[in-house]
C-alpha cells in the first residue's frame, strides 16, 4: 500500500499509521486493565464484603458511594492520560537539537 492516495481517491489521514494506531491500542488496553482492576475491586468488596461497603469512614458517606465516585473520576482521569499518552504520532520522534513542538523551525511540525 502506497502512502499516495490514488487519482479520485481522498488521501488517508495523518495519523493512519499502522504503528501510530498500534500504539495507541496497546496504551489504551493497559489504561483499559488499570480501570478493570480497579472496578473488579470494587465488585468483589460488594460480593463478598458487603458490611464494608456500608461502612462511613468520611462525612458519613458510605464507602461504596466513595468508591463509585473515585471509579467515575478516575474514568475521566484515565481518559485524559489517554489524550496526553497519545498526543503525538508514532514516526514524530524528536531529533537532536529540535524541541519537537509544532512550527519550530529546527524540525517540529
């Protein structure tokens, strides 16, 4: 597979590189694993602890409710290291002597 579009064809876009998409499944995998263990935690503590979960160790707010709030922010924090893990391109390595950040003129984008 050629990286030209063909005449009539759109061109593919930037970050269709196979090592670029690679990449970011395997990120999202490990970030996806973080999350189900995390969640696996939080089911097998209702399963098989349930007197835990109703315990109030803050304010007197369950425990059980604590944890589904930090599942929920810690989905949306997950979520931003994904962006942040991901921002660049496979092939956008920074040379020596470059910084790297776009429209720098020593070889960013």
């Amino acid at each position: 597979m050629s990286s030209e579009a063909e005449p009539g064809e759109a061109p593919p876009h930037d970050d269709h590189h196979p090592e670029t998409v690679s990449r970011n499944a395997r990120v999202g995998l490990w970030l996806f694993a973080v999350y189900l263990l995390m969640y696996a935690g939080f089911m097998v503590l209702n399963a098989f602890f349930p007197h835990q979960m109703a315990a109030a160790p803050l304010g007197g707010v369950n425990l059980a409710v604590l944890y589904g709030l930090v599942l929920i922010l810690s989905a949306f924090v997950l979520a931003l290291v994904y962006v942040f893990l991901v921002r660049r391109r496979a092939d956008d390595a920074v040379r020596p002597g470059t910084t790297g950040r776009p429209g720098d003129a020593r070889g960013g984008r």
